[in-house]
C-alpha cells in the first residue's frame, strides 16, 4: 500500500495518517489516487497549488482571517446611500432573538420527524405575504430574488406553452444575467427599451414586441432604477391581448405605500424578501418569494414547495404541511419542473416575524417613512449646483438616480470624496446604462435620519466644488 502523506490537518476530519490508512484498507483500495482513475491525466494538475502554507494555529488563523476583516468597511460605524438590490433597513431585535433559535436555526425544511414548527412558520409566512401581495398563493421562498423572477418567467413559459419572454431594459445588470442564464437555450429574451425622460416603458415597442409567440412580459415596480412604473395596468392589457402573461417585480416593504402587483394585472409577483427584517451579509440575506392567484394551472407548475393547513384526527387541531407535493422534484426526481433547494427556508421564518411585528398599519408607516425622506434628500441634492436629482421624472420610492454631469466630477471622483468622509455614495450605473455615465443609483431608507441626509448634502457640495 502506498504511504499516506504524514501530516495532520487540524481542520479537516480524519486526516491522521493512522485513521486514513484505516478508512483504505476498509474500502479496499492502495491509494487516494484510484479515486481519481476516471479523471484524465490532461485534467490533472500535476503541481503545487499557488496557495499560501497552510496555518495550522488556532491562535493564529483567527488572527489572519481578523486582519483580513479589518479591511472591509462595514455600513455600521460609516453611512450608506447604497441600495441597488441589498438594502440596509432596520432589523427589529425580536427577529434575530427567533431566528436564532435551535429548532428553527437550520436552512433546512425538514420533514414531519423534524419539523419542531417549521411548517407551521412558514405557512404564517406565506399568508401575511399572500395578505400583503392580494394573492392567494406564496411559495417556500427560492434562493434570492433573482431566481424567484426567473423562475416566474419558467412557470409561465409552462402555463402558456410558449418560448418568449420580453423584458425591460430598466432591469439590473445582475438580473439581466440571471435570467438570460436561467432561461436559455430554450426560451428567448427580448428587450423593450424605457422613455429616457421618466423610465417608463415604452409601450409603442412593447406592442411592436408582443405576439402569439410571448409568454411572459417582465418588469419591477419599483424599478431598479429607483422610478414608479405607472404604466401597470396598460402593460399587462398589451400582454393579455396576446394571451401572455404578465410579471412583476416587486419590493413587498413598498407595499404599505403602493399597490400590489395583482391590482394591475399581474398573473405572478415575485421579488426579494431581504427588505423584511433580514441584516445585509457577504453574499447571503437573501430570498426570493413567487405569488399567484389560487389557480390549478399556476400551483401544478410551482417547483418549490408550498405549505398548507388542514384539521387532524384531533377536535380543533390543525397540521402544517406540503400542498401538491407530487409537482416538486422531491417527489419526482428527474422529472421535476426545476431543481430547488432548502437554503432560505430560515429567511421565510425571519420574514414572516417581521410581518408579524408590523402588522397592517407598520408597512404603512414604514413605506411613508421611507418616501418622506427619499424625497426629502432629492429636493436637497437637487439645489446642489451641477448636480440633478432625480434623474427621471416619475413617482420615486427609496432609490433615485443622482446625475453629476453638470459638476464636472466623474461618479467615481465623488464617491471617493464622500468615503474619505465616511460615506458611501450611490452605485455607478455607467457600465449597466451607458447613457447615465454620469449617473450614479442612491438609495435612502427609515434608518436615515434628517442629519444623516443633510450630512449627505454637506459633502456633496465640497466634493463637488
């Protein structure tokens, strides 16, 4: 038998020479290498990674992962303006106290044998959103947002038979990708272009577009770029005039303010729950959630699961559990309508405390919130001299687009002001919308007090003199 390399690695399980020489002889094989037979010698990498020495100190690893922290600049101890798809909302205490807890503190669902009121969670979850979206139907939520509006767009290309979906080119660049990649190689995506004046879609090439071969149109509302889309009813009558479905995007804390979705016409909402009581994170604190009216044709295309409440065998009891589960890939495997996962079942539980503690009258004093100080900071970067905000006119939630062209200062010239000034600036949009090159995406929530935005103000002015 060939040796094993002797060396004990602190982190990884088994991997005292002795106990892997064991694990070998059990399985009946000489080497670690006849693992890796089927893999071609071509694909092999026949010398030492690039890779630091390993640290193999307790002491010492955390304090290199602990220099490497440092260097991040967190929106705690600075203030934010950014947005653009992750959010900085205040966190109620009582989320975190019950996310934390051990019989919900794992991103999995579980079964009946580990269900320690999951489902119970989840399916209160799905009904305050189903309250809040005036739709009947709300799924576990998906991975992020993303997914959720592509996997809308999949859901409706089932519904309808059809192979096209139209988008707006008002979207992010990040959900532009996602949906392309989700989508091909068998559904086609087309653009309609927005009214450079107000971001609304156009709806003269929205009719040109749409055809008997559409399945779907998309679009958000609020808009990634920070505007209201007041065109809703119109888009969806285009798209139902040609048996398409219409898609929405929506942020659901805007909904204590604004309409949902469904009152204009939306056949499936979709959008990111990370607005409701879940903290910003290096690549997580997000999910997505679909909603649909209570129809048959929508629930059998659903991939994700659904929770549901029925009587037990006991006088005024009720169980929680899975509704049409035979649609899922759980039940049928490879023939499932798409692989999902179980990774943000917590943030479904997060979510639905949040809606819990606000209550109705909460998502509208937190939507009034927002919009007053939105508004409040437009007018007064607006009396900035070189500089326009907003960029587009039209009813605006808690983003907008704030134009430096008049300043002669590039985005990235101000937004290096404002960090030597512990200030995060609003995103630069001139890669996604050459034509805004001057434009950078701000964004302004219920955590921003008046001094916070006048503090904003102040230092714009002196980064753009």
């Amino acid at each position: 038998m060939k040796s094993i390399e002797k060396k004990v690695h602190p982190y990884i399980p088994n991997s005292v020479p002795s106990i892997a020489e064991q694990m070998l002889q059990e399985i009946g094989v000489e080497s670690i290498e006849e693992f890796y037979e089927d893999v071609p010698e071509k694909l092999r990498l026949k010398r030492r990674m690039n890779l630091p020495e390993p640290i193999t100190s307790e002491a010492a690893l955390k304090r290199h992962v602990e220099t490497i922290l440092k260097r991040n600049q967190p929106c705690g101890p600075n203030l934010s303006f950014l947005g653009a798809g992750c959010y900085q909302h205040y966190v109620p205490a009582v989320c975190d106290e019950v996310n934390q807890r051990g019989e919900f503190l794992t991103a999995y669902e579980g079964g009946p044998y580990t269900d320690h009121g999951k489902y119970q969670a989840l399916f209160e979850y799905a009904s305050m959103m189903a309250e809040l979206l005036n739709m009947e139907v709300v799924n576990v939520p998906t991975y992020d947002g993303l997914q959720a509006a592509a996997t809308s767009l999949r859901m409706a290309c089932r519904i309808t038979g059809r192979r096209e979906i139209i988008l707006t080119r008002a979207l992010s660049s990040d959900m532009r990708l996602k949906l392309r990649d989700f989508c091909r190689p068998n559904i086609d995506i087309k653009t309609v272009d927005y009214d450079p004046e107000t971001g609304q879609m156009d709806l003269g090439m929205l009719a040109r577009e749409v055809s008997s071969r559409t399945a779907a149109v998309y679009f958000e509302n609020p808009a990634y770029l920070g505007f209201m889309e007041t065109q809703g009813e119109e888009i969806s009558r285009i798209a139902h005039e040609q048996g398409a479905l219409c898609v929405v995007g929506v942020d659901p804390s805007s909904l204590g303010v604004i309409t949902p979705p469904a009152e204009y016409g939306a056949d499936i909402a979709c959008g990111d729950i990370q607005t409701l009581g879940i903290h910003m994170h290096f690549g997580g604190g997000q999910a997505g959630f679909i909603a649909t009216h209570d129809d048959e044709r929508y629930i059998a295309e659903y991939p994700s699961r659904l929770f549901g409440i029925t009587p037990t065998s006991v006088e005024g009891e009720y169980g929680f559990g899975d509704v049409a589960f035979e649609r899922t890939h759980f039940a049928v495997r490879e023939q499932g309508k798409e692989w999902v996962g179980t990774a943000a079942a917590l943030w479904g539980i997060t979510a639905g405390v949040y809606l819990a503690l606000m209550g109705p009258q909460g998502m509208v004093d937190l939507g009034e919130g927002v919009m007053s100080r939105s508004h409040y900071a437009m007018r007064q970067i607006d009396k900035i001299e070189g500089i326009k905000a907003p960029v587009f006119k039209a009813p605006h939630l808690k983003e907008f687009v704030v134009s430096f062209e008049g300043t002669g200062k590039t985005v990235d010239e101000v937004n290096k002001g404002l960090l030597e000034r512990h200030i995060f600036g609003g995103k630069s949009l001139s890669q996604e919308f050459p034509e805004l090159i001057d434009g950078a995406l701000y964004c302004v929530t219920e955590v921003h007090t008046k001094e916070d935005i006048d503090r904003l103000v102040n230092a714009l002015q002196e980064v753009t003199r």
